[in-house]
C-alpha cells in the first residue's frame, strides 16, 4: 500500500493563491525594467500621435539612431563609471576634441598613411583611451574625487577641440569613406522582395500595389537577433533556477519577451522598407552585446558592481580597486572617443562645439535606466532604454517645433523624475 500523501484541498488552494501573489512579487521586483520599456513604448506612442505619424517613418527612425547613437555608445562606459561609483563630466569635451584631431589628421595635416579614414580611427581610439587613463590615474591612485578631474578634463579637451579649430572654424569636407560609419547602411547582399508588386495601366499610372520593397539581409538579421534574444533569455532564466535563485514567472518573463520581439521586429521591417540596417546601429548592437557579456558573465564585470556597492569590502576581498578604477575611465575613453568619431562622421566636418552638452544626455541616459547615484546599481539594457528615451524625445520635440529651451525643461524633469523613483524604491526597500 502506498504511503505517499496526497495534497489536501486547502494546500492545493493556497498553491493556488500563492502564484499570483509571486507574480505581483515579480512584477514589483522587477518594476524599474519592465516601467522603462513600457515608458519607452508609451513616448513613441505620443509622439507618433502628436506628430501625425512621422516619428515612425522609415527615413526619420534611420535619422534618429544616426542623430542619437553616439549617446548611446557612451552611455555604454559611463554605465561602468557610475556603477564603478564615479562620474565622467568629460565625454563631451573629449568627442569634440578627437572628432577636431580627426578631421585635422584627415584633410590639413599631410601625415600619408595616417591620413587614412580607418587609421585615423584606430589612432584616435588610442588617443582616447589614454586621455582615459590619465584622468583615471589621478582618480584612482591618488584619490582624487572623480568629479573635479574629469570637470578639469571638460574644461581642457574642449579648449583644445577649439584651438586645434582655429577659435570658430570648422574643418571639412571629411572622406565618404569615414562618413559612412554614421551616414552609411549595410551592402544587400541577399536581394530585396517586393511585397505588392506594382500594376501600371496604358497610361503609365500605378493603379494596385504599392511596389514596397524590403531588403532581406536586413530582415534575416532582425530575425536572428530576436531569436538569439529569446535563446539567451530562456537560458539565463533556466540557469537561475537550477542554482537554486528566484526566477521571474514564465507569463511575465513570456509577455516582455513578446513585446520586445514585436518592437524590434516592426523597427526592423521599417528599416527594410528604406535602406536596410544603418552601420552604426549595427556598431552600436555589437558593443552592446559585448557589454552585456561582460557585466553578466565575466569576473571584471562582477568586480566593478562589488567595488561600486562597498569599495572598501572590495578592496579587503582581494579586488584591485585602483587598477580596476583606471580601466573603467580607459574605456571610458575609448567609447568617447569613438563618440567623437560618430558625431563627425554625422556632420562630414569637425565644428568647435561638437558634443557640447552631450555629457549631460550621456549621464540622464544611465540615471534614466536605473543606475544608481550611489554606485553598484544599473543594467546596460536599462541605460540603452534609457538612451533611447533621450533621443525620441529629442527627435520628437523636435518634430513638433517645441524651442529648445523648453527640450532641456522637459529632459530635466524626466531625469530628476527617474531620480526620485529610484530613491523612493530604495527607501521603500
């Protein structure tokens, strides 16, 4: 006779009542990352409607990551910096600065073989990194608060962007070869597939069909991006719970899969239908992948987060907190540096007041997806989102004609906005 239980009424009721309340639990949990997609979704929505629909063209979507990737692929290091528990006020000056050197290197200075776009590029990434590493010795080794150096590195780098400018000058044309990294799109290297082919009459008038064309090898790799998503989030997920740790439930982590898959996909078939994948949203996806891996999967990524929450516990684990100080600003510096490089690329001249300002949309972007102010805290899909949110709003105040003044207001009051929720979940907590 078997002596295994069977679960009475009541433990099967309060099994039952127990999974939505951890699915609310998930859902709170997870709150920050779940709003700002949400969030995300909702602005494009707005301003597709205040707009009258042009916030979804094809040609301004592809403005709009040409205008906005550069903040995106800072956004990328000041993530590590913030997290790190510092700050970098100087990501502005120094792109302008590399993008001045660049454009120098390229169209005044006869320097041969370095005056080739691609050489050029590689030099200015190294030039970048070690305006990082000078800024993070002094950080990092002498203790020196971040804020002040990199507010000296500010004031520095966008002298000598101006100086290298002659004051107000601008340097260009620049080479179609080195535009292409903001202004280009990726070959077609499949064919294009028309979906209604054209019906002409006698007189030469289109009467059915629209002759929409999409290009395939922009739709196969949107494809393949969803579905490696999707692979790797499964995988995490199964991950979590077989070591044992709290898994959100498989509706909700279902539904923001679906969402997000819905979201890339109609971008990708927008793009499709234009000119295919711009190249530096093809940069600006390998760099993020490449960010993600290392915050989630590789011990440096894990010992940034440790010596942003308690740098002192860090230090007395074994962890070399100065050195690991000094790599976080030398990437730092290499990504504002490729950031300059963007925002010549876009302008197809060097201008003395390139990336002015920028550093301000760089950090809101990071606060905006969820780093904390503290350090320790913050995901790079989150400051990706939130890069995004910057750029769409820009794009569609813009759009609408709202003055720029009122753009900075309203960028303000979205990030002391996302400040104040964060605070007011940690109080919470």
């Amino acid at each position: 006779m078997s002596t295994e239980s069977v679960p009475t009424p009541t433990g099967v009721a309060e099994d039952v009542q127990q999974k939505p309340r951890m699915a609310v639990s998930a859902l709170v949990t997870n709150l920050r990352e779940y709003g700002l997609v949400l969030a995300l979704i909702a602005i494009m929505l707005f301003f597709q409607y205040t707009t009258s629909g042009t916030l979804f063209k094809p040609v301004n979507l592809s403005n709009l990551v040409q205008q906005n990737s550069f903040i995106i692929v800072m956004a990328l290091g000041m993530l590590l910096v913030i997290v790190s528990g510092h700050i970098d006020l100087s990501v502005g000056s120094v792109a302008g600065f590399i993008g001045a050197l660049a454009a120098m290197m390229m169209v005044i200075w006869p320097l041969g073989i370095f005056s080739n776009p691609l050489v050029v590029s590689i030099v200015c990434l190294i030039i970048g990194g070690l305006i990082g590493a000078a800024q993070g010795y002094w950080i990092a080794y002498h203790r020196i608060p971040s804020f002040i150096v990199t507010l000296a590195g500010m004031l520095i780098f966008r002298g000598l962007c101006q100086a290298l400018l002659g004051g107000g000058s601008s340097v260009g044309p620049l080479p179609p070869g080195f535009k292409a990294l903001s202004s280009g799109f990726i070959p077609e290297l499949i064919g294009t597939w028309t979906l209604v082919p054209p019906t002409v009459n006698a007189a030469g008038k289109t009467i059915f069909g629209s002759g929409l064309s999409l290009q395939m090898t922009t739709v196969i790799i949107g494809i393949i991006c969803v579905l490696a998503s999707a692979f790797f989030g499964i995988r995490s997920r199964r991950t979590r719970e077989r070591h044992g740790y709290e898994a959100e439930p498989f509706s909700l982590f279902l539904i923001k899969t679906v969402i997000m898959s819905a979201l890339v996909l109609f971008l990708v078939y927008q793009f499709a239908t234009y000119r295919g994948l711009p190249v530096v949203l093809v940069v600006m996806g390998l760099l993020i992948g490449l960010f993600v891996f290392v915050t989630k999967r590789m011990t440096i990524g894990r010992r940034i987060y440790a010596m942003g929450g308690n740098a002192k516990a860090a230090q007395l684990s074994g962890i070399k907190t100065e050195r690991l100080t000094l790599l976080v600003f030398v990437n730092m510096g290499v990504l504002s540096a490729l950031g300059g490089l963007i925002i010549a690329a876009r302008l197809g001249q060097a201008v003395p007041a390139a990336g002015l300002g920028s550093e301000l949309d760089v950090i809101a972007a990071v606060f905006i997806g969820g780093a904390s102010a503290m350090g320790g805290v913050g995901q790079v899909v989150g400051a990706v989102v939130g890069g995004f949110i910057m750029g769409v709003m820009n794009n569609g105040m813009s759009i609408m004609g709202v003055n720029v003044d009122y753009q900075q207001v309203v960028k303000g009051l979205v990030l002391l906005g996302a400040v104040i929720f964060d605070v007011y979940n940690k109080n919470k907590a």
